[in-house]
C-alpha cells in the first residue's frame, strides 16, 4: 500500500487509511511489532486498532509455533478493496470539478489494481 499526503494536507491520518494500512500489512499474517512500526502506530493505539479489528472480524490472530500473528480476514481485504473503489469514484468526480488531489493508494499491487488520487478530509476525532 501507498500512502502519499502532500503538503497541503494535514499530516494526520484518517481512521479508515490506518484500518487500511494495518489490514494490508497483515494480509500474510505478521507479528504485532511490525505492524506497529510498518503502521507507524504507538503501542497502545495499535492495541486499540488491533482489538476492534479483531472483534469485527478484519483481522484474526493466530497462534504458530508460539508466537501470536495477526492475519487479514477476507472480509477484511473486502473491506480494503470497496475503499479503494469509493476513493476511486470520488476521484473521478474530483477531475470532473477540477480539484486538486494528493491521496495515493494502492493496497494490492499484486491483486486487483486500484490507484486512487483523492483528498479525503474526515474529522478527527
């Protein structure tokens, strides 16, 4: 996945690009730490992240050779790829009114190919 903000935007990610990045980091199953550094998350917000994952069924956890891995649920690369397609059509209508976009994202470059330039502005909570 790639994710490019430009300096015109804030710096600050949506809770829906982190979903994003934690589930495509995880989509061949990893260990907690690195999804936390490859997500660029603090430990207790990728506890937070990992928890509602987990209890929506996004992601899963594993027990192999007895080391805890997260791994995507197909719902959650479903998830990931109708993103990617709503980013895709507000794209198009972004053209369409001659605005300025700044959002890459590609979170499967060996799946399907979704390439969205869209500046997606939701509140911050």
């Amino acid at each position: 996945m790639t994710i490019t903000i430009s300096e015109n935007t804030p710096k600050r990610r949506d809770k829906l690009v982190i979903i994003a990045e934690i589930i495509n980091i995880a989509k061949n199953g990893t260990s907690k730490t690195h999804i936390m550094f490859k997500a660029n998350l603090s430990f207790s917000q990728l506890n937070q992240y990992l928890s509602a994952l987990i209890e929506t069924n996004l992601l899963e956890r594993q027990l192999v050779q007895g080391r805890e891995i997260y791994r995507a649920t197909e719902k959650g690369l479903d998830l990931v790829e109708k993103q990617c397609e709503i980013i895709n059509l507000l794209n198009t209508d972004f053209r369409k009114l001659k605005v300025k976009t700044s959002f890459d994202f590609n979170p499967f470059p060996k799946r399907k190919s979704f390439i969205a330039n869209s500046t997606l502005n939701f509140p911050q909570q």
